[in-house]
C-alpha cells in the first residue's frame, strides 16, 4: 500500500528462492518489465573484490534494472 501499488496487482511478484543470487534473478527477470535490485554500498573496490550481483545483473539482464542504493548515512558507522 505504501508504494501504490494494490495487493492484487498482478504485475508486482515477491518470491524467496535458493541458489546464486545473481542466476536466480536473471532466470525470474526473464520476461520481465522491471528488475529492482538493492545495493549495500560496500564501496568501489571492495564491491569489486567480491563481485556485486547488482551490477552483474545491470550489466546483463534484458529489462531495465533500478538499483536502490542505501542511504548516504548508513553507508558509514
């Protein structure tokens, strides 16, 4: 409710599946309209050293990605 969106839209799904992160994704944005990925904003380099399933996933997939990046406060302690 709070994203207007009304519980039975149809065009919005929510699933909790097992497997690598960024196969999972690619495999359920198939045919999709839209892929919202979140981000942690672990920071450039270390983002990079460890591979980040949301630029894999905007680099690849064949819909539009939206990442949400989080809050500029929350990124430092």
């Amino acid at each position: 409710a709070d994203t207007g969106v009304a519980a039975d839209d149809p065009t919005v799904t929510t699933a909790s599946l097992e497997g690598p992160p960024a196969e999972v994704l690619m495999r359920m944005a198939s045919g999709a309209e839209l892929l919202v990925v979140g981000s942690r904003g672990h920071g450039r380099i270390f983002g990079a050293l460890l591979g980040s399933v949301s630029h894999y996933v905007a680099a690849h997939a064949a819909c539009p990605v939206v990442v949400i990046k989080p809050a500029r406060d929350k990124l430092r302690p």
